[in-house]
C-alpha cells in the first residue's frame, strides 16, 4: 500500500500464493486501488494478469486521471491484440497516424509496422477487404509523402 507499482504487486502475488492466501488478498488490492482511483496500475495488473477485457475497461478511467502515461493505450493493445484485436485496431491505428504526422522516414518504418500488425490483426478477423480500404485510404491520404509510400512497399502493405 505504501509503494503500489507493478513490481511490488508481483511480489506480493508471489508470496500470497506461495501462503495460499492470494485469492483472499487479490479482492482486497483491487478494492483498495478502485478506492484510490490509481487506474494506471490497475490496468497494467490486469495486463499482468491476463485479464485483457478488464485492462480495456480500466483504460478510460487511467485516461481520466492525472498519472495518465500517453502510451498505455498502446501497451494494453499490444499486450491484447491478439485475444482483443477489434479493441486493438483502432489504437494501433492513431499510433501509426501520429507517426506517419512526425513526417521522417524513421517514424514511417514505425508507422509501417504498426500497420504490418494491423493487417494481421483484420487477417484474424477475416476482415480483409477493410485492411484493404484502409491502407487503400492511407496511401490515398498521404500520396504525397514518396518516403512513406517507400516504406509501406518495403513492410508489403
């Protein structure tokens, strides 16, 4: 309760378990954090937990509090994309146009694999003929731009 982060909470969980005492103990760190409103860790003990649906949930509280970090949007959709890729998408997606809009070839390589991963995620889904409208719209969009057009046919998207 003192220093809550994520790797007290690993040892915690360690040590509780080790007491099989950790299902008793669990509810009671979750309540405390809610009671707390410290979302941002909440989240990622989900993602440490697997519980992929309750890290989506958490988000836009962690969003609405001031110890918000930019980037945890994105990390709960990489540690879920692959049970959770429709939450996903849409996050990989900013995160490649917010790369593509730093206009220099290192960020479109970025905004390349972005994508790359995008198209696998629409490819589970059977979602085909979307990945292709909307790389179709981003070249569209951004015909304009002959390094990232370059590095889009490097990643094949």
């Amino acid at each position: 309760q003192e220093h809550p982060n994520i790797q007290n909470y690993g040892e915690l969980k360690t040590i509780a378990q080790t007491l099989n005492q950790w299902d008793k103990l669990r509810p009671q760190v979750i309540l405390d954090l809610q009671a707390n409103e410290n979302y941002e860790l909440l989240t990622h003990i989900y993602l440490h937990d697997e519980e992929w649906a309750l890290a989506w949930e958490t988000l836009p509280k962690a969003e609405a509090t001031n110890t918000y970090r930019r980037l945890l949007d994105f990390t709960v959709a990489q540690a879920s994309h692959h049970v959770m890729p429709e939450q996903a998408i849409p996050v990989y997606i900013k995160h490649a146009r917010k790369a593509i809009a730093n206009r220099n070839r290192d960020q479109y390589a970025v905004a390349a694999t972005l994508l790359a991963t995008v198209q696998k995620m629409y490819d589970q889904l059977g979602e085909i003929e979307t990945w292709e409208t909307l790389i179709a719209d981003i070249r569209t969009e951004f015909k304009n731009l002959p390094a990232l057009k370059d590095e889009l046919n490097k990643a094949r998207l």
